[in-house]
C-alpha cells in the first residue's frame, strides 16, 4: 500500500495495520498482551473509541483476543490447514483413519459434542438424497474442539432406511468413519463435491463455537455420491473462520 493510499484509512486501520506489522514480525508473539486503549490514546493522539476499534479489527480477524479485565492478547493457536482434496481421498478414510487426520497435522482433534437423531428430512435434504416423501433421515451433529477450542459445527444426513441398525446410528462410527461404514454397505462414496461461502454466525453458532463479535464463519456444504452417481450424504458444516485455511492442491 502507498502512503498516500494509507493517509486515506481511517486512522483506526492505520493503528489496527502497524499491529498487525508488529504481531507478523515477531514483535508481540503469540500469548503476549498488545498496547490497551490508553496506551495507543497518548501514542498515536486518538480518542477511545478509535483505539478500540483498531483492537477490534484484529478481534475480527482472528488474530488477537480480548481477555476480560486483563487486556487484549495475540491468539496462541495455530489455524487448520484443512486440505480439501487429500483429505477424502479413500486411501484415507478407506485404511481406518479419520478424515480429520489429514488437517490437524498430528494435533488432537477431539468430538466433544455428538448428537444422533431420526427425523423427518427437510425438503432440500430429501432432494439432495433423492428420497420418497414420508421416509426419514439420520441426523449426526457434532462439535470438533482442537488445543481445547470449538473450530467446526457438522451436521451429516443419510438415509434413516440406508444406515439403520450400523454403527453410523451410533456416536463412535468406528475406524474410518461412516465412509468406511458405507462402503461396508455397497454404497461407498466415489465422488464428492463441495460448497462455500461465508456469512456472519447465527447467536446459537456464536455461542457453540465461542466466537467473538465480529468474527464470520465459513459454510461448507459437502454432498457425496456412490458409483451409481446418487446422493449417500449431505454434510453441512460451520467453520470458526479465523481457525482455518482452505488449501485445495490440483493437477492443471
């Protein structure tokens, strides 16, 4: 950016953009506590409001925290690589290993919320899995936390008729996940295909994933098909923005 691109920012980003600087370089590293409202107010000759709004972009941003009644803190968390194609591969899920493995790099990526339900299916989901009116649908929400963080919201449908009596009804779908019960089924997952888009959370998501104000999610709708080209699963997840990348490695 020029300087004469950055006497145009408001001077709260400019403040917010010089600590951004100071946290990439190493100046305050992760753990540390930033400059407070009065520190930056005598530096930089801002009012309160504008220092708090500086803090409040890198809030936003994911890259500092505010810890009440001690300050405002650069994040001691590493974000998840969350490797879109490798990680679906079925010489993953296909050889007993979670499909989580190949994101969290050796880091342990606990389930401390699960929840599975039988329950009329809504209608785009009963369109997605192509299923006839009146039959249900298998419902399994789960929450992910990693280092003791909430980072992702999922929410799997298949047909209640498909997966009644396996292990995908039950908490623990065993190794390799519910792919791998799938496939057990004659209905292994062949294809997979992915949507995403971003919006600010809902107050129940906020809540679930301990989101500041300010910090968007990422939606990523995931659907995937046996061999004969039809909907086995529809995957619905939240992603706390600010703990992940997105890498999606392709041949040209």
């Amino acid at each position: 950016m020029s300087s004469r691109d950055s006497g145009r920012q408001p001077k709260y980003q400019r403040i917010a953009a010089e600590l951004r600087t100071a946290i990439e370089t190493g100046e305050y590293g992760p753990g540390e506590r930033l400059p407070g409202e009065n520190d930056l107010m005598a530096v930089h000759g801002v009012a309160r409001m504008t220092a708090r709004q500086a803090l409040g972009v890198l809030q936003a941003e994911g890259i500092v925290e505010a810890r009440k009644g001690a300050g405002v803190f650069v994040r001691d968390f590493r974000p998840i690589r969350r490797r879109g194609i490798e990680r679906l591969a079925r010489g993953q899920w296909g050889e007993g290993r979670s499909v989580w493995e190949a994101d969290t790099a050796g880091r342990e990526l606990v389930v401390d919320s699960v929840e599975v339900i039988e329950e009329d299916a809504a209608p785009v989901i009963a369109g997605i899995l192509d299923l006839a009116e009146g039959l249900r649908v298998c419902v399994r929400r789960r929450r992910y936390t990693l280092d003791g963080k909430p980072v992702l919201l999922s929410m799997s449908y298949l047909a209640a008729d498909l997966v009644s009596g396996t292990q995908i009804t039950q908490p623990n779908t065993g190794p390799g996940g519910l792919y791998a019960r799938l496939e057990e089924l004659g209905r292994k997952p062949v294809r997979f295909r992915e949507e995403i888009r971003s919006r600010m959370p809902s107050g129940d998501e906020a809540e679930r994933l301990t989101l500041p104000s300010g910090v968007p999610v990422v939606l990523i709708a995931r659907t995937a098909f046996d061999a004969a080209g039809v909907a086995v699963e529809v995957n619905h997840m939240v992603l706390d923005s600010s703990a992940y990348v997105l890498e999606y490695g392709f041949e040209a």
